[in-house]
C-alpha cells in the first residue's frame, strides 16, 4: 500500500524575517529515539535561517495513558535527544496533548510535526489546539521507520525463536483490514543526499586533533551508546565511530541481529553531537590499514562487550599502546537488553502496536472519505 499523507499538507514557508530568531517546538515520545526522530528534528531546525529548537518530551505516565507502554524510561529518552545534534533546549515532562500555554511560556513561534497525526487516548488528534492556534508547520515524515517497525522487528525475532521450524501462517483477511502507511511502510531505501543532511558542516581533522576511533554495531542506538561515546570524546578532539556491518553483526549475536540494518544505524550515529565522522562498514579486528588511513591516536573500547569470540579485536592498538578502555556508564542498559525488554512484556507490546495502527488507519479512511466527498 503506497504511503497517502494525512489531512495535513507540508508547510511551505514563503515569507519570513531573516534576522529574528525564531523559537521552534517539537515534541513527542521519542522511545528508542532513531533517525525518523532525529530528521523531524533536523528539518525543524532548518525551516528558519536562524532557529532555537526546544523539544518537548513526554513522561512514562503519559504514554502507558495514550499509548501503552515505552520501551525506554523517560530518563533515557530525556538524555537521547538531548544528545541530537540539532537540539537546544529539552523541556522534560511536556504533555502529550500540546497546549498552546506551555508553548507560549517558552515564547514559542512555531510547533513542528511530521504529515502523520498524533492521537489522544480518545482517537482525537494531539496537535489540534495548536492548528486552530495558527502555530503548527508540518514537514515531511521519514518513510521506512517507526517506533511501532522497530518493536514489531523485536517481537518477531521473539517469535522466529520461538517457532524456528513453523511455517509462517498465512494471514486471515481480517488481520489485513486496517492497515496504516505510517506503521506499516515501505522498506528505508538509503541514499548519500540522506548522509550529506545528518553528516552536517562536516570538517577534516587537523594536525591539532587527537582523533579517538571506537567501533561496534551500535545497534538500536541507545544512552548506552551516547553516554559511552561521550567518555571516548572527551579523551581527544575528533571522534570516528566505526559501524560494523550486518553480516558481521549475525556472526557474532546470530540469527535476527542487527535490528537496524547497517545504514539506519550510520544515521542515528551521525545525529549524536559527540560524533564527527563514520566509517560504513569498519572490519570487526582493529587493522593497521584503519590506524593509518585515519591517522588514529587513541582506540576506546567499552566494559561492556557483548560478542563472544575468540579474537581480540583490539590486539594492535594494545601492542601500539594507543589503546584504553573507559567504563561503559550503562552496564545495565544492552541492544540485548532491550529486546528482552520487549519479549518480557511481548503481549502489551503487540496490543500497543495494533491499537496504534488501528487509530491511523480510522483516520486515512476517514480523509479519503472527506477526499471523495468532494
């Protein structure tokens, strides 16, 4: 089924004062903050030539009442967009129905949001006060990603593990009735127009630079990641994340694994502020080729390590003593620890996914229906 925008149309924005600033509100979730998130953020920050970006976020309490349960608790999702690049100011704790009085406590402009809608508790569109306020601007949606895919690829992964050798069931016509573009999307095709926009104002390290390289898959990029790769940074000037490749990644964790795929892992690596560059596809052993070409004067490796293999990745910057290990300030907080969050509470999660996905296909109908009564 092709992707068919909501009621709303993309703001095009003609005239505007080039020399304020403007204050621009995004808000949402933000669970398992990937780069669907992080491109609304982006092109929020750039409708403007000069732009303060704040961006809301919702509590626990919020989201189990409108939606079900996160994945993520509010804390982690506070420090992952705080950790977005484009991101000024994080109001914690913002309401999951925008107010038009909490936006203008901060002086705000503009809300921004994506052409798909939000929705209440009741099936009513999160984002109305602020319409008929005449403050909302909508921006393109990022296809091939969601919250919902991302939890739906763990909750299959369950599944296959479960039923290794079931044959997949056929689905029944009821279960094909409500079908949302947003939740069920075409597949993410990437594209270097794509890596130019996160990759932004990129610059070469200089002779100046102590250039800290780390490696690893990244996958379902998390705080665990952010707040590591803030420890590596601080150890030199110029950070290179090296992002391993899928097949790699099988090896290692098996079968499932990765749940992002190579190039949605470089995109939510790219939009982490600490980052400034990424290798697509970096070999799984620390090569001399990879110390040269990059001229790297440190290797970082976490305490958490989740492959078990029998090489040391990391044999040649120890016998170089370019090489130091920083303590991972989430031991608790894994790519496999989040699956297992999912597969723990696998039931509330399904639900969650299809009443979502039931709430935006009532709406699609609903605007082809206004479309064909025209």
């Amino acid at each position: 089924m092709s992707q068919k925008p909501s009621k709303y149309t993309i703001s095009k924005i003609t005239e505007f004062d080039k020399e304020k600033t403007y204050k621009i509100w995004v808000d949402g979730c933000f669970d398992m903050m990937h780069f669907g998130h992080a491109n609304a953020i982006r092109q929020a920050k750039k409708l403007f030539p000069n732009v303060e970006l704040f961006v809301g976020v919702h509590t626990d309490e919020d989201i189990r009442r409108h939606k079900g349960p996160p994945v993520m608790n509010e804390q982690e999702r506070y420090e992952a967009v705080r950790s977005c690049k484009w991101v000024d100011h994080v109001v914690e704790g913002a309401p999951y129905v925008t107010q038009v009085d909490v936006l203008k406590s901060h002086g705000i402009d503009f809300c921004v949001h994506g052409e798909d809608i939000s929705f209440d508790e009741d099936g009513e569109d999160t984002y109305k006060y602020i319409h008929d306020a005449g403050m909302m601007l909508v921006v393109k949606r990022t296809e091939g990603v969601s919250s919902t895919d991302i939890v739906e690829r763990m909750l299959k992964l369950a599944k296959n593990k479960e039923n290794q050798q079931a044959a997949p069931a056929e689905p029944k016509p009821e279960d094909l009735v409500f079908v949302s573009p947003y939740t069920k999307m075409r597949q993410f095709l990437p594209t270097t127009h794509k890596i130019t926009q996160f990759q932004e104002n990129p610059r070469e390290p200089t002779d100046e630079d102590v250039i800290v390289f780390v490696d690893g898959g990244f996958d379902l990029f998390h705080t665990g990641h952010i707040e590591f790769l803030k420890r590596a940074k601080e150890l030199g000037t110029y950070l290179i994340v090296g992002l391993h490749d899928d097949n790699v990644i099988t090896q290692v964790k098996g079968t499932g694994y990765p749940i992002m795929n190579l190039h949605e892992r470089v995109l939510g690596v790219l939009s982490c502020r600490y980052v400034d560059d990424v290798i697509i596809g970096a070999p799984f052993v620390v090569t001399k080729d990879v110390l040269d070409s990059l001229n790297v004067n440190v290797v970082v490796q976490g305490t958490v390590w989740e492959p078990e293999c029998s090489i040391d990745p990391f044999e040649l910057p120890k016998k170089f003593n370019i090489y130091k290990q920083v303590q991972s300030p989430r031991p608790d907080l894994t790519t496999t620890e989040i699956v297992k969050r999912i597969i723990d509470s696998q039931s509330q999660f399904e639900a969650r996914n299809a009443k979502k996905q039931k709430k935006e296909a009532v709406n699609l109908q609903r605007v082809l229906d206004e479309e064909n009564a025209q």
